[in-house]
C-alpha cells in the first residue's frame, strides 16, 4: 500500500493483478467494509465464497503482513471516514439553509421526513414481536456505545420508569461478566449500533449467541455488524453519514417500540406510571419539607 493510499483505494488499484478468488475477497470486502474490523478472516472467506487461505493471500497481495494488519487498516479508516462524515457532514448539510428564511423550520421538516422514512419500512410483524419481548421477558439488557450511548441511554431511562429488570450495560465494567452469567432465554438483549460500530456491543452479541435470548439489532445498514448477531432488526437507515442528523428518528422510533410494550397491558402500565408518580411527588414533598 502507498503511504496516501486509503485501503479501498489500494484494493481498487490492485484488483485486475489479483486472482479471479482474491477477486471475490475483494469484491466482498469493498462493499462490507464494516464486516472486516469485527470478524475472522475464516469468516469473510465463507461469506466470499473460498478459503481462510485465499484471504490470507489476498492479504499478502496487497502488501500487508496479514489478516490483522487488513483488520487495522480498515479500522482506520472507517474511524477516519467516522470523523468526517459525521460532524463535518452534520455542518454541511445544514449550512445550505442558513440562508433561507425559517431555516429552524427547513431543518425540522427534514427530520420529519426522515422519520416518515424510518416508519414506512418498519416490519408490522418484527414490530409487534419486539414490543411483546419487551413486555413478557424477565430482564431487559440495553448496549449502545459511542454514537450509540446517548439513545441508549434514553431507552434504558424510560423502559426503568415503566417496568423492572432494566440494566444498560458498561463495557468497562464487571457488569459485562455477570451479565454474560446471567442472561438466558427469559432475556431480550437491545442492541443499538450505528456507524463506526464499536466493537464491544458486537463482540458481546458474538458472545450471547449461544444462550437463547432474543438479541434486538437497532441500526443504520443493512450490512451493519449487528445483523449478524440480532434475531430481530431494525434499519434506521439514512442518506447522510451523520449519526447526529440520525438522532431525532432514532429517539422517535425508541419512543414508537415503547408505546408496543405499553399497548401489550395498558392497565399494568398506568399502574406502574401511578406508581412512579407517587413516589416521585412523595419524595419530593418530603425533600423540601
């Protein structure tokens, strides 16, 4: 590889020297770019078609020592593409309506129209599925980091006010062990993931597989890590990169897959929330008394 050359530019100039298998690793990898950083070259050799040896030559045609050093060097530049993409886009996109009249209202049209979006390709039927897990399983557990932490966050906040066994998961933390331990098939995992997809939620997934839980992928791609791992996902995908113009739809469609589980028992729900209420006013009125 050239010292300015990205990975896809590198492939890209290599692939009429490459063989006609080394070609399909190419091809493969060159539209699932993601998939590399997270998974074994094993792995992207069975889903190109040929051998963990062929992806390990395909490796060498390029110039790299290996499969880690392929691994490394995508992850840069997705993590690169990341810094771009998403700030730099975010101001982009929104610099052009600065200049018209009402641009507050402009900006909020579109995110209106991404949620329109986000609703019209949800699955009816992955969508009660969800809602009914969210009710009936014992123990929720929530993963979301990087881009994804903030609406993971906000998930865990509100499911934690209308029903127990709530824990949004820490990846720097014992938690991720016991969790390993106690999730079983009375668990429904959420799983948000969106793009530079960090690996710890994936790697977690990868690990659960096993146990029988349902796992909820919430995500922007098709082809996003997750989907590998979910039973049940859902696409929040959007034209721009950024992962900041993707919040607003997100938290509608978090708000959209609460509103399910509540309509599962709208009594035990507005028990709950009477509860809530209760205690909170009680609290409060003994705080400043």
């Amino acid at each position: 590889m050239g010292d300015n050359q990205t990975i896809q530019q590198a492939i890209q100039h290599k692939y009429q020297e490459l063989s006609k298998s080394q070609q399909k690793v190419a091809s493969f990898i060159l539209k699932n770019l993601q998939t590399v950083g997270v998974h074994s070259a094993a792995y992207v050799g069975e889903k190109s078609g040929v051998s963990e040896t062929t992806v390990i030559r395909f490796c060498y045609a390029l110039g790299l020592s290996g499969y880690a050093e392929l691994q490394r060097e995508v992850t840069m530049h997705l993590f690169n593409e990341g810094n771009t993409s998403s700030l730099q886009n975010y101001l982009q996109s929104k610099q052009a309506l600065f200049e018209t009249p009402r641009f507050y209202e402009k900006t909020m049209e579109k995110d209106a129209t991404r949620i329109l979006n986000v609703a019209k390709n949800i699955s009816e039927e992955d969508f009660n599925r969800a809602s009914m897990l969210l009710h009936t399983k014992k123990k929720i557990y929530i993963a979301g980091n990087g881009s994804s932490h903030l609406a993971a966050q906000w998930l865990y906040f509100t499911l934690n006010m209308l029903r127990p066994n709530v824990v949004l998961l820490d990846f720097e933390t014992s938690e991720i062990i016991r969790a390993l331990q106690e999730i079983d098939q009375d668990s429904v995992v959420i799983i948000l993931s969106f793009h530079r997809y960090a690996k710890e939620p994936i790697q977690f997934a990868a690990e659960i597989q096993e146990k029988n839980c349902e796992i909820i992928g919430i995500t922007d791609c098709e082809i996003s890590p997750i989907t590998q791992y979910a039973t049940i996902t859902f696409v929040n995908e959007q034209q721009e990169m950024s992962t900041i113009d993707a919040m607003p739809a997100l938290i509608s469609f978090l708000n959209t897959l609460i509103a399910g589980m509540t309509a599962q028992n709208h009594d035990y729900y507005e028990n709950q929330r009477v509860k809530y209420d209760n205690f909170q006013n009680s609290f409060l009125a003994n705080r400043w008394s």
